[in-house]
C-alpha cells in the first residue's frame, strides 16, 4: 500500500481536500500515524489477498469519513457553540465485562451512546426523528456478513450489531491514533509507536480533540443529557483523556491480569484470521502482556498521583459484573449520586433477559497455558496493580 494513492482514492471518492491539519483538528500528526500504520502494514502484517482488499478499504473508508467531519464541521462552525456534556467512560481493560456494562448503562435514556452504525457513517449526522430506522443501520449490519462468514464463532465471544454501542478507539481510527488496528492485525512496530512515541509528541492529545470533533457532529442533531463511552484504549492515555474531558466520570472495570491476558491472546488470535493466515498465539499474547502490563501499571499511578479524583471514579469488579450485574449498575449509579429511574432498570433487566452471559464471553474457552507466558512472572509484574484495587486471582 501506498499513503498517496490511498490518499488520492479517498478524495476520490468524497470530492474533498481538506483532511484538517489546523489545531482545531488534532493537526497534522494524523498523517504521521498514517504513515507509521501503513509502514507497519506493509512490512509485519503478512495479510492474505482478502486480507490486503480489506485493509485497504478500511483506510480508505477512515480518510473519507475524515474529509466529510472537516467538511462538515467547515461549514457548521455553530455545531462547536453546543458543549460536550462531561461524559461518562468505562475504562476498564479489555475482556473485564467493559462491554457488558456499557451496553447496560446504554439501556437508560439519560445516556447518550455511539451507536455502531452512526460511528461507522457519521454523516449526514444522524438525527431523532430518524434514529432507530436510518437505512444505514441496515447497510452497517451488511458489513457483518464478512466477519461471520470468516469467523462464525467470534459473535458468541463479542457482539456484533449496527444498533450496539461502539467504542471510542473506532472514533480515533480516522486520527489514525487507535489501538483498533494492532487489535486487528499483527503491527508491532505501530503499537510500539503508539503506546510511547505518539504519547511524548502530542500525537495521542491530538486525538481526543479529533475525538471530540466526532461527537459534536454526533450530537449535532441527536443530542443527550450525557455522553455515555468506552475503551480499554484510555487506561493507556488517561492523562491525555483527562486534559480534554477534564471532568469526566469514569468506570473502571478489574479482572485477574493473568485472565485478560489469556481471553484477550484468544480473541485477537480470532479476529485476525480476517486478514492473515499467520496466527501465532505465543507472539499475540508476548505482544499484548506488554501492552496491558503498561495499561495496568498507568492506570495505577493515575489513581496513587492524584491523576484521577477519587470522587470521579467508580471500580468495579468482573466477577461480581457475571454474578450480580444489576447490583454493579446501582454501585455506578450510587458513586455519582445519579437516581436510577424504574423504567431505566426495566430496560436493563429486559436487556439482560435477552442477551445471556454467553453473548458477553461466556462461553469463551481460553487458558492461560495457551500464551506461553510465565504465570508467576505476571504475578509478580501486576502484584502492585492487584493490592491497590483488590483483584482477585481466578484459577489459570
């Protein structure tokens, strides 16, 4: 792949220039992530054909949503005048029942959630009389098709759906500046520049505020009393995070280390077949305890340097998530002093009668022998991490 052509095919294709390399934007450090991505992509990836066809679509489909929110964003500058409302975000790693809670607290209308199809095609903004049957709904669900003809088992380990809430590292895909795509596909020197050399250039600040010109598009004609949002992607980043969102609410979900560390080598391993016939769970997994080690230790010293406010944040634990999920949601909404009303807890329960523990990762079955890693060297690497936010170990 070449920057340029992709560049080019992107212009194309919405007959747009102006990819916003001024401040209001991020700046221009979304090219850099964009040339670092597509090096990586190029040189590690090992994509089969299909691979390679979507890989390069998906870039092309990230610049093009890019030019069309400067565009729009160019030509609605009022949008900015509507403030984004201090969100509420679940911060939690990776497979500690983060996707189980937000699609809850999703159920209470109070909470103003990106929906997967609305993050996929965020223009024209979507509105409300139009929100629940806007045909891109349909044309977002269509995309599912690859991925259950590849992977049919990967929706019994995360949910897919155009109507689902997406995450915020989908958002920062089009600053290029997201933990989506070593996710996807194997690109070890981008994730390296990303956890380290993104952070200390600015790069990674630049990304919320492009994170940020997504949802005042997003909530220009749809808006909400308050922003409800998640990644596991901003334990990495809770400085940068905080400096844009500087009083937002955050969630913080734990699990045994060693667990993540196994469920997430298997999933990746999963979701990589759509690009690559290279899996290689040893390499995922020596590649990933890097990364949660350092997401762990981060979120540790935010907590122990007053980073983040102990009044700001509510911990929650995954196995009492599996056990007693309503109980975890009353513990959120206690620790902010919000009321949970009758028909938000009707609209949770009925979520939870019709979406069972096996479609949050129930029935994933992982060990963590299978990562090749030593058990008693994680321990120790996460024993500070443990203590602070009393993790129980789960048998390995």
């Amino acid at each position: 792949m070449i920057v340029d052509d992709l560049l080019r095919y992107a212009t194309e294709a919405t007959g747009r220039t102006d990819f916003g390399d001024d401040e209001m934007f991020g700046g221009d450090g979304w090219r850099e992530g964009l040339r670092r991505l597509v090096g990586s992509f190029n040189t590690e990836a090992a994509l089969h054909d299909l691979g390679r066809v979507v890989v390069q679509g998906e870039l092309v489909t990230y610049l093009s949503n890019r030019l069309r929110i400067v565009a729009h964003h160019r030509e609605h500058p009022e949008m900015r005048e509507r403030e984004v409302t201090p969100p509420v975000i679940i911060i939690g790693q990776a497979r500690t029942g983060t996707t189980m809670l937000f699609d809850l607290l999703a159920q209470d209308p109070a909470h103003r959630v990106p929906l997967t199809w609305e993050v996929d095609r965020p223009l024209p903004p979507p509105r409300t009389e139009t929100y629940d049957t806007d045909p891109r709904i349909a044309e977002t669900e269509a995309t599912f098709e690859l991925v259950d003809s590849i992977i049919p088992e990967f929706r019994s380990v995360h949910q897919l759906g155009a109507q689902l809430a997406q995450e915020c590292l989908r958002m920062t895909a089009s600053a290029f500046i997201s933990p989506i795509f070593p996710t996807q596909y194997e690109i070890p020197s981008y994730l390296d520049w990303l956890t380290h050399d993104a952070v200390e250039d600015g790069h990674v600040a630049a990304a919320y505020t492009w994170h940020r010109r997504f949802l005042e598009v997003l909530q220009s004609e749809h808006p909400g009393q308050r922003w409800l949002l998640k990644s596991p992607s901003h334990t990495w980043m809770l400085p940068q995070l905080l400096r844009e969102y500087p009083n937002a609410l955050l969630v913080q979900t734990h699990r045994d280390p060693a667990r993540v560390m196994a469920s997430t080598t298997s999933l990746v391993a999963m979701l990589r077949r759509l690009g690559t016939d290279r899996i290689e769970p040893d390499s995922i997994a020596t590649e990933f305890s890097e990364f949660i080690l350092d997401g762990l230790e981060r979120s540790t010293e935010a907590r122990l340097d007053g980073t983040i406010a102990p009044d700001r944040v509510v911990d929650v634990q995954f196995d009492a998530m599996m056990r007693e999920p309503m109980r975890c949601v009353e513990a959120v909404y206690a620790g902010f002093g919000w009321e949970l009303s009758t028909a938000a807890r009707e609209r949770m329960e009925l979520f939870l009668r019709g979406n069972s523990r096996e479609s949050h990762g129930g029935s994933h079955h992982y060990t963590f022998a299978d990562t090749g890693l030593d058990l008693a060297a994680v321990r120790a690497r996460t024993a500070r991490y443990s203590k602070h936010f009393d993790v129980p170990h789960e048998p390995c």
